[in-house]
C-alpha cells in the first residue's frame, strides 16, 4: 500500500493559527447534540394478563345491521352472477372470433333443422287430435230436458301480436 501524497506541500501552523483552532475544536464539542423528537404519546392499552372466566352470562346484542340479510344475500349473489356473465360473455367472444360466416350458417342450421322438425311433428299431432272428434259417453237416469241455447260470438282483434279477445252477446232466442 502506497502512503498518501499530499498534493501541496502544507507549512507548519504558527502559535496563534494553533490557538485559534483549539478556540474551534472546543466550541465545536460543546454545541448540544441534536435529539430525536419525543414518542408519540400511546393510544392504547393491552392489557398481558391471560383472560379469566367470570361466570357472567352471555348478554343479548342487538342487530344493528344497516342493510337486511337478505338485501346483503341479494347483492352477493348479483355479483356472482355479473361476475359469471363476463366469463360467458369472454367465452362467446372468443368462439364467435374462431367462427366464420360459413359456420355460422351450419351451425345455425344444425340447431334449427330439429326445432323445425319437432314444431312439425307437434302441429301434425294436434290436427290429427283436432279431427279425431272426442269420446262422449251419456249415462241419464231419469228424464232429461234438452234445451238449445243459441247465442251470437263475436271475436276482436284489435292490433297485431295482442290477445284475441271473444265476446259472447246476449241471448237471441229460439228462432
């Protein structure tokens, strides 16, 4: 290890350079030293002894709830399924990006080909079952009265996509 060179060549100090520097050693020792800042005074108490039974019974505390259990119930369960729709919503996205337009098509008509099929088959049956006319079978005993009550029906519709609504005037007599 090499001794360090001083870059000038440095005099001796005369008597009064050397008194003034111990003048300044000394003042520097006595500036007080500088402290840290005081603890912040303690807000709490915990207390190290091991809790002891005291035979006291349990009291009754009241339920202060702001919201209803089941409005809270509700409102967990929207979020589940908010929740579950974005990953629905995500899985569709990303099938309808794989799908081209030809699959679309086939695959439209692979869902709607049944559903035709089915809506067929069903409106077949009902007119069979309409044209079939119904089984009735009569057990009188004793005298029956047969009387012919012949009244007018008039069915309106009033607009598009509304329910027809059938009205039954009054009795128009035997004719």
């Amino acid at each position: 290890m090499m001794p360090h060179v001083p870059a000038h060549e440095t005099a001796p100090l005369s008597p009064a350079q050397e008194a003034t520097a111990a003048q300044l050693i000394e003042a520097g020792l006595k500036i007080p030293a500088i402290r840290p800042e005081p603890p912040e005074p303690q807000t709490f108490y915990k207390d190290p002894t091991p809790p002891r039974p005291t035979g006291a019974q349990p009291v009754k505390q009241d339920d202060r709830r702001i919201v209803p259990q089941w409005a809270a119930g509700i409102a967990v369960a929207g979020a589940g399924i908010g929740l579950g729709s974005v990953g629905v919503g995500l899985g569709a996205k990303l099938f309808f990006e794989s799908v081209t337009t030809e699959g679309v098509i086939v695959i439209s008509l692979i869902i709607a080909a049944p559903m035709l099929l089915i809506a067929a088959a069903g409106t077949a049956w009902s007119k069979v079952k309409a044209t079939t006319p119904p089984e009735v079978t009569n057990n009188f005993n004793g005298p029956v009265s047969i009387k012919n009550d012949r009244r007018k029906s008039v069915q309106n519709t009033h607009k598009p996509f509304s329910f027809n609504r059938t009205r039954i005037d009054g009795d128009l007599g035997d004719q």
